[in-house]
C-alpha cells in the first residue's frame, strides 16, 4: 500500500474547500483507497471545541487537525482536511511538520464567495453580527505556494476534482487508474 498523505484545502468561506473535498473523499472511497475528511466546521465541534477566532485559536485550530491527520497519514490513510487556514505562518508550520502534505488553494473571488454565502454568514458579517469573520472582518492571506490552485469560479466541480486526481496520481501520491 502507498504511504498515507494530508491534502489541505484552504480558502475562504464558500470557496468550495467542503464541496471538493467530500468529492475527492467519494472518489477515494470508490477505489478503494482508505481516507478520512477533517472539515473545519464539524471539526470546531468536536476536536477544537471551544477555540474562537483570533489568531492564536485559529493557529491552534490548525495545528490540532494537522497532528491528527498526520497521525492517521502515517497509517497509510488519506487524510482531507477542509478548513480556512487564513495564515501563511500556520501553512508554512504544517508543510514542515508533515512529509506527505499536499495543499490545495480553493481560489475564488470574494465576491463570488459573498454571492453564494451557503450560510448566510457573510451576510451576518457584514451586519456586525459575527466578528471576525475570514474575508470580511478578519485576514485571509492567499498562500504562497500552493501545490494545486482550484479557481472554482470558472471551473466546474468535476472538473477540480480531475485535476487533484491527476496531481495525486502524478505526483506519485495514490495509485488508481482514472
Ligand atoms: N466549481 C465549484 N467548486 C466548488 N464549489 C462550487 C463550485 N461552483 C459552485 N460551487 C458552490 O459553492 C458552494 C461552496 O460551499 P462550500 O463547499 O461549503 O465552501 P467552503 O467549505 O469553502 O466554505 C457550494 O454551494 C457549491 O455547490
Ligand atoms: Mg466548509
């Protein structure tokens, strides 16, 4: 069997990090290829509980999810973790923690990001009645080295998706026919 990796989208809300991500993870399951999704909002649930929205809690936050993925990686799973991850620091730190990590830059406006508020909470952001809200009231710094770049504005889902299998498959990652 392959050795596992950690691919890592990040991007503002509503880029489609959650939508990709469980696309990818359907299509791992399909063919047979063990792998588990770490998305940012169950996530901040269960395993960072209580940690909020300032720089140290989103730090915190990420650091968390990589050390499980990683932990799950190292056996050989695949592991998709969805989350904002607003800070180049956070990514950098990541990159040099986990061998195998593969970062993926859900890039899309953020008007378009505004226009399709899945949740209603850009709307609420710009209310004032959530602080601190990625895009709007707190920073999203765009990565600067990004393994893939999605630009899911333009590019259809499907599309995305053959493009992170065709990475993965280049890149030596998994092994699976199409
Ligand atoms: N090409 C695309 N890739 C991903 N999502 C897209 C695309 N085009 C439109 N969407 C839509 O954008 C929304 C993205 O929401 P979501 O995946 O929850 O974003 P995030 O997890 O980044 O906050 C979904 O409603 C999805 O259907
Ligand atoms: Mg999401």
């Amino acid at each position: 069997m392959k050795s596992g990796l950690v691919i890592w989208f990040t991007g503002l809300p509503c880029s489609g990090k959650s939508t990709l991500a469980h696309l990818l993870h359907e299509s791992l399951k399909g063919q047979d290829v063990p792998s588990e999704i770490f998305d940012g909002d169950i996530v901040r649930q269960r395993l960072t509980k209580g940690l909020g929205f300032s720089k140290k809690d989103r730090l915190e936050n990420v650091r968390r999810i990589a050390f499980v993925a990683h932990l799950l990686a190292r056996h050989g799973i695949v592991s998709i973790v969805a989350a904002i991850s607003p800070y180049q620091e956070a990514r950098d730190e990541i990159r040099k923690e986990i061998e195998n990590y593969v970062e993926i830059f859900v890039d899309c406006p953020l008007d378009v990001c505004q226009s399709r508020d899945v949740k209603g909470m850009y709307k609420k952001a710009r209310d004032g009645e959530i602080q601190h809200f990625t895009g709007v009231s707190d920073p999203y710094e765009v990565p600067s080295k990004p393994d893939l770049v999605l630009k899911t504005s333009i590019e259809p889902q499907a599309k995305s998706l053959i493009r992170i299998l065709n990475f993965l498959k280049e890149a030596g990652h998994i092994d699976i026919a199409e």
